[in-house]
C-alpha cells in the first residue's frame, strides 16, 4: 500500500516551479504535521532573522508589523513563527527558521496576502527573496570527505541548478549557492548535519 505521501506526490518540472510551487511535492509531509507542537530550539532562536517572503527593508518593516500573526496562521508549511523581538521581549513578530521548518513559495502565497498592514507587500513569485544560503565547507560532510555522495540540499532544491550545484575544487567535491538562490531553506532543513552546514542568511 502507497504511503500518504507518495499518494499526494507530484513530478514537478524545475521549469515548472515558480508556476505550480514546491507545495504541491512538500504538502502531505508539512501538512501532516501542520497540528504537532513546534519546539524552538534556543540556538535557532539566536540565528539569523529572515521574514516571510515579500517582507519590507528591516526598519519598515518593524514599523508596520503589528504582530497580529495571520501570516503565520495561514502559512501551510507552518514555516511562519511568532518570536519575541530581542530589543522587546513583549513584541512579537514574524520569524522564518528554516531548521525547524522551510518556505515552501506557497502556490497562493498566503502570507503576503493575509498582511494587514502591509509590512508583506504583494510581489511577484520570481521577486521573491528571503535571504540567501551559504555553506560551511568544513561542517558540510561532502566538502570534508566524510560523505561525498551526500547531495541532499542539492537534491531537496526547488529552483535547481541556478540556486545550488555540485561542484569540485582542489580535488574536493561539494555544494555551491549560485545566483538564483531565493533562501526558502529547503536546503537547510534537509540539511543532515548539526549544525547545519548550510545556512540562510538575510540579504545584504
């Protein structure tokens, strides 16, 4: 009998990704744990701040946000957390981590959508960047020769090869992050080593 993801899953061309969304492959395994209690760890907590896609320039967007939380309650990957502001632990806004869970560029884009005050503006699927994935070559277990077979960030990509390869340098073989990279955190996520070896930081 077929597992209740292989029921939901669908082949999805790379060239059809910005059209269909990853959802559609990644809905059965996020929304099966849509109803699970998320544990924050504190180290994820003191990582790198990303917003949801479409989120304002930093200091814009902390003045619009209002905390109201329905980004984070439509989000269906659940990627969309509430979090203490560290200069106001009495404010909370919207965080993304990508360890604990991904974007997943929504087909609907639902967070954008549902922002009351425009902190998410409304921008096109292709403009979309939340922040931009870089790898730790020592940590990374195909750079450092403990497993080079390993190629789950590369594989787990929804954008494909104009976000992330496989490349070799100084007869080593490992992940690179190319231009197209959007820093949704699949690779993140997926990412088997801890800490992780690759990690989405904010743009610059």
């Amino acid at each position: 009998m077929k597992s209740e993801m292989e029921k939901n899953e669908k082949k999805i061309e790379r060239k059809d990704f910005f059209r269909e969304g990853p959802l559609s492959l990644l809905r059965a395994f996020f929304e099966g744990s849509k109803n699970e209690e998320t544990t924050i760890h504190k180290s994820s907590m003191d990582g790198p701040i990303l917003r949801p896609p479409g989120a304002k320039m930093e200091v814009d967007f902390l003045n619009l946000c209002k905390g109201s939380g329905l980004c984070a309650e439509v989000c269906p990957a659940n990627a969309i957390l509430l979090l203490p502001e560290e200069s106001d632990t009495s404010r909370f806004t919207p965080r993304i981590i990508p360890s604990e869970s991904a974007c997943v560029l929504c087909d609907d884009l639902s967070c954008m959508k549902s922002c009351p005050t425009s902190a998410l503006k409304m921008i096109d699927i292709h403009q979309i960047s939340i922040g931009i994935a870089k790898v730790e070559k020592e940590t990374c277990i195909s750079w450092n020769g403990k497993d080079e077979s390993c190629k789950a960030c590369v594989t787990c990509c929804p954008v494909g090869e104009n976000a992330i390869k496989i490349k070799s340098e100084s007869e080593k073989i490992g992940p690179t992050i190319a231009q197209g990279c959007i820093g949704c955190g699949l690779c993140e996520y997926y990412c088997p080593v801890y800490p992780k070896a690759i990690q989405v930081f904010p743009n610059e």
